[in-house]
C-alpha cells in the first residue's frame, strides 16, 4: 500500500485533500491522472449499465437531501455505527477498529453515532431547515421513481442508474481511499416483478462480478460473501458482498441488495392500498404512491428492487492495485508499470519528436496528437522533453499503453515508431495507419 500511495502522489493520481493546511481526514483529492482514471472507470460502468442494455435510465439527482427521505428510508434511525471512547488515550473508535494499544478496561459502552452529515438550508440558521448530505444515491432514485416511469413509459423490469457522491462521518477513516468520508458510488436500482427478485439478483451478481474482471481485476481476488445476521441492512432480503483482496486485507468492493419493496413502499403514501410485504413505517408526508400498474389487471404494485453498489473510490484502489507491478528487467534492472487495461489508462497515447528543437518533427508530433485526440477515445499527450528513454519509463509509471515516436524515418518515408508498454517490444508502422491501430486498440 505504501508504494501504491508513493507513487499516486508523485505522479498525480491522487493527493491528500486540504493537505497545505495540515489536511482533513478521511478526505482525498484526484490529481491530473486521477481525474482520467475515475472518470474512464465511472465511464465504463455506465456505458456497460446504460447505454450497452435497453433497459435503464440514468439520472443524476440532489446530494443535499429532504430530512423526510432519510427518516422513511430507515437512516435516520438505524445509520449508525458503534462508538467506544478510550479513556487512557482521549481518542474515539469504531468499536470493532480499536487499536491494540488502548486497554479493553479503558474502553467506554459502545454507542450509537449516526453517519450522517447534516447542513443549513437557507439564510436561517435555527436549526428548522436542514439537510443531509445523501449517504448512499439510492434514495433520490427511489423518490424519482414515478418521475421517471411518467416520463419514460417503462414497465417491469428496468432499472434507474446513478453515479455521484456520497457522504459518511466514518468515525474511524482509513487505509487511502479505501474508507472515506466524501466518496462516490456507481448505482443500479433494479425494479423487477415480485416473485421474480430471486433470480434477477443471481443475475445481477453474476453480472457485476464479470464486469469487474473486464475492468482488469483478477477473478482469483474476487471473493463472494452471503451477508448474514446483523450485517444485513434493515432493508435488505438478502445482500451479496463482493470482496476484493486490497492491499490491506479482504474487503467489499460491491454490494449486490434485494432490497424487496422496502424503499419504494417506505416512501409512498396509502401505504394500506399497495400490498407491501416489508415492514415500513406509516408515512403520512409522501404526497405519493411509488408505484406501477399491472397492465393486465390494472392494480398497482410496488416492485421490488435489485441493488448492485459499487464505490468508485474502492474500484480506482481496486484497479490501481491490479495494474502495480515491479518487473525484473533482463539487463538485471527493474522497472514499475502500471499495467492498466487501455480504456481505463489516464493518458492512451504519448506522441514523442525525437528533438525538441527540431520545429518539422515537434509540428508533426502535434498534428498526430491532434488527430488521434480528435477521435474522442481518451487523452493523448504531447512529450516534448526530447528524452525517450526517460518519457518511456514515465509512461510506463503512469500506464500509457503506447508511445508513439516521431523521428527523421518520418519525415522522410512517413514511418513511426510505436512502443507497447506491455512488451516493450517497438513496431515501425505508416503514420496514415496510427489512427486506425489506435481505434483497435482501444475500441477492440
Ligand atoms: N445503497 C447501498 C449502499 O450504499 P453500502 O454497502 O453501504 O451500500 C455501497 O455502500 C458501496 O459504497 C460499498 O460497496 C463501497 O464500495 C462504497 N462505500 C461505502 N462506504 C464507503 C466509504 N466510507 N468510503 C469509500 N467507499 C465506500
């Protein structure tokens, strides 16, 4: 993990957020390749989710939440986690995250401490208009859901996704950005038929433990937990955990829910009329029933909901930990890449003139740049330190699949060097071919 948070500072992954006022905990800041990666990982969840299925929406709602939401989602009673003050150090923890050095006789009781964040709304600060900071982004899809019906004509089944931010007090943060305070989730809210919640959460299971293996993850590191007992979310049927080894242990990378007609029936209002089979609370300050009509017997129905979650955070420490690798090099040297699969690499393409000064081969370096970044697959960079030797070795650390050379065979026969970071192993290829190679490598 060390080395992973090394070399994320000193190339730009990822910093220490507020760090030239002492930083603040819990708090991380994506630099220049974190930006890419992120994005490119958040950019692949949802075209695999949305765009490549028929049947999901996107959306994209409020982070600063309705108190009412929270109190009949449940989280406003039971978002919490055990507190235990030490009395010999004055530091508190999670009572399963104490330190050994602090003595179980100095321990206080465990208490409950809610994770929420809560904010003012508004000029007046008495306390009578305050918002949350949303804890998951599933609860905007559940009070969008007729919205969304309304405005999309969809039937059963079809899911609504998400992918923002997300806010927890973590009352012990830790392990980089493996536990934070500010994070985002990518969030699928399945609605499917009652009855038929049993086999879409296999499938959703399935689904999402294949999608981050195309991410790169080695399937041998992916562990699937049943999650029992008081681990199960008070809304949950019945909760699958994807695990993944991190660098500092196994730990959930995804929850796959059911979270049967909980949300949407805790939201609605006459609750009496809708056949809820999970346990709600009355609700008498929805001005709405979150749910669908049957079309062949006209009756409305709350459907039930599969839940995949997945922490973008989580995936981005996931996918750097895959791609890490230090490589014994034949000449007895070493060298660390950063073995990324191409569509989520920060930077696709590096195009590098052999001189600097040289005005004809930094203007054709330029032109190749422009053309490749035209194609819209990603950043493409211009190196123009006139060191190759020292711009592979940079490439290499921050995952750059290919670096493209522009030399005098150039000028003068329109020939290129490309050199795979993988193998690196260098081709020779026609400058009016790049864009093409390009295309299959990262559309292949
Ligand atoms: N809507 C369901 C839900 O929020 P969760 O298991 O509490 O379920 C889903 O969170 C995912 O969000 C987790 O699998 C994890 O990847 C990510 N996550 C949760 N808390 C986090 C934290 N403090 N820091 C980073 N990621 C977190």
């Amino acid at each position: 993990m060390d080395e992973l948070v090394a070399l994320c500072k000193r190339r730009g992954f990822i910093f220490q957020s507020n760090e030239i006022y002492g930083g603040l905990q819990g708090l991380y800041d994506y630099g220049p390749l974190g930006v890419e990666l992120k994005n490119n990982l958040k950019s692949s969840w949802w075209a695999s989710i949305v765009y490549d299925r028929d049947d999901v929406e996107g959306l994209d709602a409020s982070i600063l939440t309705h108190p009412d939401v929270l109190k009949y989602s449940g989280h406003e009673d039971t978002f919490t986690d055990p507190l235990v003050d030490c009395k010999s150090c004055g530091l508190r923890f999670r009572e399963d995250q104490v330190p050994d050095n602090c003595k179980d006789e100095d321990l206080t009781e465990p208490r409950d401490f809610n994770l929420m964040f809560q904010t003012n709304v508004g000029p007046i600060n008495d306390g009578s208009s305050f918002a949350y900071l949303r804890p998951e982004t599933a609860q905007q899809i559940f009070t969008n859901f007729k919205n969304v019906v309304d405005s999309t004509s969809r039937t059963l089944p079809f899911g609504i996704a998400q992918i923002g931010k997300a806010f927890r007090n973590e009352i012990t943060p830790r392990n980089f950005i493996f536990r934070v305070r500010e994070f985002e989730q990518m969030e699928l809210e399945f609605f499917v038929q009652p009855g038929t919640d049993d086999v879409w959460h296999k499938e959703w299971i399935k689904n999402r433990k294949e999608w981050w293996i195309a991410q790169g993850i080695d399937s041998s590191k992916i562990t699937i937990l049943n999650v029992t007992g008081d681990d199960l979310a008070h809304y949950s049927k019945s909760t699958v955990d994807l695990m993944y080894e991190f660098p500092h242990g196994l730990e959930e990378l995804e929850g796959i829910a059911n979270r049967t007609d909980f949300d949407l029936g805790s939201h609605s209002k006459n609750q009496d009329d809708l056949n809820i089979t999970s346990k709600v609370i009355e609700n008498n300050s929805s001005n709405t029933k979150l749910a669908i009509q049957d079309l062949e017997n006209k009756k409305f129905i709350v459907p039930y909901v599969i839940e995949p979650s997945a922490g973008v955070d989580r995936g981005v420490l996931a996918i750097l930990n895959e791609a890490f690798n230090i490589e014994k090099l034949e000449d007895g040297k070493e060298r660390l890449v950063m073995s990324f699969k191409p569509h989520l690499a920060p930077i696709k393409a590096a195009i590098i003139p052999l001189k600097k000064n040289n005005d004809t081969l930094v203007s054709t370096a330029i032109k190749l740049k422009n053309e490749l970044q035209k194609l819209r697959l990603g950043r493409v960079v211009l190196e123009n330190t006139g060191n190759i030797g020292k711009n592979y070795r940079k490439h290499d650390e921050i995952g750059t699949p290919i670096c493209i050379t522009i030399d005098f065979d150039t000028l003068e026969k329109n020939i290129v060097t490309i050199r795979n970071r993988d193998t690196m192993s260098q081709e020779k290829l026609d400058i009016s071919k790049v864009s093409d190679y390009f295309k299959d490598l990262l559309l292949s």
